[in-house]
C-alpha cells in the first residue's frame, strides 16, 4: 500500500466534500434530493465519528434543493434568482441533514462562509475558532459558501475549492472529495474508451490540469477542473486529497480502509 493510501487509514481529522451531482436527481428527477444517498452519508460520517475521527462535512447541494422544492425545471440563469433559490433550498438542505444526523444521535451544525472568512485573516481566525469548538463539542460541522449573499468579490464560487480552504484552515489531514465519477482519468471516459482511471497523483503536472480541463455537470459548478485547484492547495499544505466515486455507498469507508479507489493526490 502507498505512503499517501496508508495516510487516509490513519487520518483523524478529515473534511469530506459532496457535489450535488451525488445528492440530488437531477433534471430527470427534477431536482429533488437523494435521499437514499444522504442517508448512507451521514450515517457513515456518524458511524466514522463514533470511531473517534474528526468529522467536518462540506455540502453542495442548496441551489438544487431550491429548484426542487419551487418546482423549476431547470436552473434559473439570473445570479438573483439563483441566490434566492440558494437561500430556500440551504434550509430544505439542512432539514434533511438534521433529520438524518438525530436518527444516529448526532448533533450537527451549520456553517454558511464566503471567502473573506477564509482569506481575510482576522475572519479567518473567527471561523477557525468556530469549527475548532464544534470539533471540540463532538459536533459535525456542516457547511457551504453563503451562496446567497457571496457577491463576486467575496464568492469562492465552488465548494471544491472552499473545502480545500477548510481544510488548510483547521489542519486536517485528509480532503475526500465525492464525485459523480471514480476520479481522475487520463482522458474523459465519457468519449474515450482507452481513457484510464489515475491511482495516484505525485506531482500536478500542466498535463494533469490539461486532462482536467473541462467543465462539469449542468448542476454543480466544479468538475475537475476545480478539484485540481482544491488539490494544489491540499497538497501544498500537506494535505492528502482523494476523488472518489460519491454515488457508490461505502466508498468513503473504502478509501479509510486503504482501498485503491479513486485518485489519491499524494
Ligand atoms: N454552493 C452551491 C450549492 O450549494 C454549490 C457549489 C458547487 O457546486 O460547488 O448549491
């Protein structure tokens, strides 16, 4: 097993990202939530708390709760709009999450930043002490950009980045990041069928932010293209950072079992 893989066995404090292309249906399920898919997260983030790890969870997922719970075919293409919806579906969001998290016993709590409260120091330090308490209470941060009052200049714009952010902010030792995807591949599986799975990053090289390039699902903002982003800071904090496939129930016990899935930035 490599250095980085025996890494995410022993990791005690771990930040774990979802996209909101795992937790909701999509357009052909008009955006309404996964629930079968949150279930089995949060009980496994409980389950890995009562194991004694450090939890903190990065949820995407507010616009889309937004759309499904207004009824909308598809997602509005006005900043406005797109605020207010994030503004209702936060809430359904985190109903959801907290019904889940009590049935296990668990307390959670919420989070809301944008990036002056991750770049600007003395914000910095408020959000730190925050989560660093939370920790310290045995709770389960959860947390998303404040989508709907982060105008441009104080939006990180993508929740990829912003859990790299985290996770330098409160020195964790692993980033997981789950995906609608099994990871980095050398070139995109959809169209190309040689295109093979990454195991392990070493170094990002220009031809891993080339492969990485496109954009990604019609819902989320991220794709790979922000994951490698949220890699480079990982890795030059010596975080390790991991894609893996969210969509698979116990993938993240996998990947803290040291299972060679997904892409392991090293
Ligand atoms: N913060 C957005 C939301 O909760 C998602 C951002 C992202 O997809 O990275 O809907």
């Amino acid at each position: 097993m490599s250095a980085a893989r025996e890494k995410l066995k022993s990791a005690r404090r771990i930040v774990v990202k979802v996209g909101t292309s795992t937790l909701s249906y999509g357009e052909c399920g008009k955006f309404k939530l996964n629930l079968y898919r949150i279930e089995h997260l949060v009980r496994e983030l409980v389950d890995l708390h009562n194991a004694g790890k450090e939890i903190i969870l990065v949820s995407s997922g507010a616009i889309a709760a937004g759309i499904g719970k207004m009824g909308l075919s598809e997602k509005p293409q006005t900043i406005p709009e797109n605020q207010a919806l994030a503004a209702i579906g936060q809430g359904v969001l985190m109903h959801i999450y907290e019904k889940f998290f009590a049935e296990y016993g668990q307390t959670m709590a919420q989070l809301l930043l944008t990036k002056d409260n991750t770049v600007d120091e003395h914000a910095r330090e408020n959000s730190r002490n925050s989560l660093m308490s939370l920790l310290q209470m045995d709770v389960i941060p959860v947390i998303n950009e404040n989508d709907a009052v982060a105008t441009d200049e104080i939006r990180i714009g993508d929740n990829d980045n912003l859990s790299a952010m985290v996770a330098e902010m409160i020195d964790a030792e692993v980033l997981i990041i789950l995906t609608d995807i099994d990871g980095l591949y050398s070139g995109n599986p959809k169209i190309d069928s040689s295109a093979k799975l990454i195991h392990e990053v070493a170094e990002i090289t220009s031809e891993i932010e080339k492969i990485a390039g496109g954009a990604g699902t019609k819902l989320g903002t991220g794709g790979m293209f922000t994951k490698i982003q949220a890699a480079k800071i990982a890795v030059q904090h010596g975080i390790t950072m991991i894609i893996v496939n969210g969509q698979e129930i116990g993938n993240l016990r996998r990947v803290l079992n040291g299972e060679e899935i997904g892409t392991v930035f090293v």
